[in-house]
C-alpha cells in the first residue's frame, strides 16, 4: 500500500463525483482537493483491520472493497464498495473506537480519502463541502437502511427481488463481486442463493 497526492485526472473525477451530489465551483472544490489522497491496495490487502480506529472516508476509484465482521468465526458482509462508491467504518469514525469492522481489497484497489481532521477543519468554513459531505452519508446510510429491510424476509426467493429492486448498486455487485458474497450479504446459504437468482432471471 503506498499514498500520493491526487493527479489532475484524479481531482476530475473527484469534482464530477462532488457534482452527482451538488453543483460546486472550482474555488470552492480546490480546497478540498488539497486534503484528498490517494491510496493503492492489492488484492486481498486488508485496508482496516480489527482494534484499528477508522479516521477517514474513501471514495473508490478502481476496485471493490469488502467490509464484513466476524461473528462466532463465521464472516457476515456488512457492504462492499465499487468504484464511485463512498465508505468508511462510521462507529469507529465518528466515535474514535476500535473498529468491529474489516475493510479488505477484493481486487487491486485505488481510493481517494480525506482525513478526519481536516474534514472537520474544512466542514467550519467550505458551505459547499458541507452539504455535500452530509448528503453523501445520506446516501450511504439509505442503502444500509434498504439493505436491513431486505433481510427481514424469511423468503429467500423475496429477498433477492428486493435486493435487486432496491438495492442502487444491485446489478453491478452481480457483475463484480463474488457470487459467494452475494450470498453471505443476503444471509443465503450459496446454493439457495444460485437457486433463486436462477428462478428470478428466468421470469424476467
């Protein structure tokens, strides 16, 4: 893992990420492009690890990050991270505590991140920064939030067309992670999972 400071092209998908969100201007993105960094994983390189405190928020260039925890030696996937997609480990973020959480890089991965120090340093005085560094943990927290109403079906045929229906990133995880994955973040067993993604794609 290595870290640099952000390249041009870099610092364009950054503003165009920033412009999904709200419409800022180059005067007030430059300030927040001076505290971006890049970072770059292997696949398989662990990004956070158990007992280490999270202290800043990624955005995902290139790759797929996994988070899951470990729970009676079994791992459970909290989420994964594609490309153009924001993350981090909010407990441990925002309360300073040892993170629960794993962050692993399913493949060779880029991010760009900024420190939690300087964000809350430029969330004082950028008006721009701010809305859209709230409206982003909107985003995320939503789609946690879909995702827990997902689980609460006992019907696995029912969780996987929900999933699918509103899940934003739905069909992109099919296409990038691993189907096993898939699996666990549903809580299907693999071959329940195989069986009713078979059932669904075959009526629609």
């Amino acid at each position: 893992m290595n870290h640099t400071d952000i390249q041009s092209s870099e610092k364009q998908i950054l503003f165009n990420f920033f412009n999904q969100v709200h419409s800022i201007s180059n005067q007030n993105f430059e300030p927040i492009a001076k505290i971006c960094k890049k970072k770059t994983y292997k696949k398989n390189e662990i990004i956070l690890d158990l007992g280490q405190i999270e202290t800043k928020t990624s955005l995902v260039l290139k790759g797929v990050v996994h988070q899951y925890v470990i729970v009676d030696g079994n791992l459970c996937t909290i989420d994964f991270s594609l490309a153009g997609m924001s993350y981090n480990c909010f407990t441990s973020y925002v309360e300073n505590s040892p993170s629960n959480q794993i962050q692993e890089a399913l493949t060779d991965v880029e991010i760009i991140y900024i420190e939690k120090s300087d964000a809350e340093r430029l969330l004082l005085v950028n008006h721009d920064f701010c809305y859209i560094y709230t409206k982003l943990y909107e985003q995320v927290h939503l789609e946690r939030e879909k995702r827990s109403l997902v689980l609460q079906y006992k019907n696995a045929y029912k969780k996987f067309e929900l999933f699918l229906l509103s899940i934003a990133k739905s069909e992109d995880f099919l296409k990038e992670v691993p189907q096993k994955l898939i699996a666990n973040y549903l809580s299907l067993t693999p071959e329940t999972y195989s069986r009713v993604k078979k059932k669904y794609l075959k009526k629609t």
